[in-house]
C-alpha cells in the first residue's frame, strides 16, 4: 500500500470518527428532550372536577403542570371537567366545554390563568426539529472533529513494509 492510500484511508477514518462524535452529541440529547423531538399534535389538558376549591384554599392541583413545553404547530385543547369556569390567557373554558389554543410561533408565554393558586400558567413554544436540524448539528461539529482527526493523524508516520531476504 502506498503512502497516498495509507493517508486517503487516515483521513477517511478521520472523518468517519468525527461523524459518529456529532451524533453521539447531538442525537443522544435530542433523543433525552422527546417533548420538543415530535412532529405537531393535540395536546388535552384536563382541568379536573373540584379544581376551583383547591386553588380557592392556595393548593395546586395534582394533575395539572404548573407550565408546559410545546413545539409550533401543536394545539392546546384546554378541557374544563370543573363546575366552574375557567380562563387560560384569551380562552374562555364554560364548565363541562373546551377550548383550543393554537400554538403557530416558538415564544415563551405568560398566560393568566384561573386554575392554578398563582393565576400564572407558562407555556414555552419551541421550533420542531427537522431534518435540516439533525443534520446540521451532526455534521457542524462532527466535519471539523474529524478534520482535526485527520490533521493529526497525517503527522504520525506510515509503517513501511520490509521485505525479508530470500
């Protein structure tokens, strides 16, 4: 093998590393952050019956987020299960309805909120990953790793074969 094929196969070696290090750090992460890793979708949030008396009393209610995490496109449909009322931001929930909030830019929010102790409810809107997303995260970093990879690489010496006397 010559030295050409020898650092042709380094670099591309090189390469190859640097790659699978750009998944391994952007892949894993994003497979840890499934809320914001999804397509669009429907997401129900149900107030539950006696949800007035306990924020009444100041206590928050155990099935409901003090705040939630959503990605463009999703649409909150706020499910009202209590005897009353209940208002999130411009929604207006009738007891025993629902209302729906689309959700069309990544933002994070404030919205007034009647069913939680602190009348705050959060809602953080996050752009969706796309195809475009996982490629750029992988091959930013992972092309220059393995650039790097290669730089060092050509400085380490080839081995030569000796040929044994006949």
């Amino acid at each position: 093998m010559n030295n050409r094929q020898i650092y042709t196969k380094r670099i591309l070696l090189s390469l190859l590393i640097g790659l699978l290090f750009g998944v391994a750090i952007t892949e894993i992460p994003i497979f840890l952050l499934h809320k914001t890793a999804r397509a669009p979708k429907e997401i129900v949030l149900t107030i539950p019956k006696g949800t007035a008396e306990q924020v009444a009393r100041g206590e928050q209610p155990p099935s409901i987020p003090q705040n939630m995490t959503f990605v463009v496109g999703d649409i909150l449909t706020v499910k009202n299960e209590d005897a009353v009322d209940h208002k999130l931001g411009e929604l207006w929930v009738p007891a025993n309805s629902s209302a729906s909030l689309f959700l069309d830019q990544a933002a994070d929010l404030l919205y007034e909120c009647s069913f939680q102790p602190d009348r705050i409810f959060g809602i953080d809107v996050r752009k969706p990953l796309t195809l475009t997303t996982h490629l750029g995260g992988i091959l930013g970093p992972g092309i220059s790793l393995g650039i790097l990879i290669a730089l060092y690489s050509l400085i380490l010496p080839t081995k030569k074969k000796e040929h044994a006397p006949a």
